[in-house]
C-alpha cells in the first residue's frame, strides 16, 4: 500500500490551487454537463487617474452569483455609491442567468447594508475577536 504525504501549508500555491480547481471543475462539468463559471467583478476607479478605488471581486457559476470581497475606501462611503455598486453586480448575474447570490460578513462589516438592499441571513457562526460572527446571507435575483 502506498503511504501518502500530506502536507500543511500557510502560504499561497498558484500551481497546488490550479490543479485542485482543474480537478473540480472537470468533476462539476461531467456531473451537470455545463461549465458556465466565470469571474464577476465591478470596479470603481478613480475618473481622473482611472485608478481602482474599490469594487466588487465575484463570480457566477450554475446560476448562482458569489459575492467574495467588496470594499470601497471610507471617503467613497455614506453617498449612495456602495449601493450602486452592488446593483450593478446584481444586475450582471441577472443577465448571467442567476437566480440567486450569496455572500458572508462579519459582524462588524456591514450585514445592515446588505439587508438594506434586501439580503438575508441564512446562517451566521461566531468567530473572532469575542462577541463577533461570520453572517451567511443570500438575495434571490
């Protein structure tokens, strides 16, 4: 019997996470015979130097839109922007064939935003620092 090395890491491996999403989207794409993923990003960028101040980094996949990361600095927020930029991210996975979205907070982010804009909790996990928690949430499109 071969004995297996398994090895812990706590850096980034491009090349390890290429091969493991080679494997899984094959995996996916032989089981729903479709291979529709794709990134979903918007980018708000400075209109003078066209430097990106901030955005929206997704991704749409079997009718499903991942919010992964969105950030806007401080001085771009309170003005409405925050919430354009989430429209337009829920408009592209519309168009993409979405029916839903889904996205994770932290309790001390912003889950009131994006329940002002009509997500919803489905589940939430305590974490760290004490008293804070992981928010689950997902918007039907």
């Amino acid at each position: 019997m071969t004995t297996h090395i398994i090895v812990i890491g706590n850096e980034q491996n491009p090349e390890f996470e290429a091969a493991i999403s080679v494997g899984l989207n094959a995996f996916n794409d032989q089981m729903t015979g479709s291979n529709d993923r794709s990134p979903l990003t918007v980018i708000v960028r400075d209109p003078t130097t066209n430097e990106a101040l901030g955005g929206i980094v997704g991704r749409s996949s079997l009718g499903l839109a991942f919010l992964d990361l969105f950030h806007l600095p401080d001085s771009l927020r309170g003005g409405g922007l925050g919430t354009k930029v989430l429209k337009a991210f829920e408009d592209e996975a519309r168009t993409r064939g979405c029916r839903s979205a889904v996205l994770y907070t932290i309790s001390f982010q912003a889950p009131g935003f994006y329940e002002k804009n009509g997500w919803v909790r489905f589940g939430e996990i305590a974490c760290d620092p004490e008293g804070a928690s992981r928010v689950f949430m997902s918007k039907k499109l």
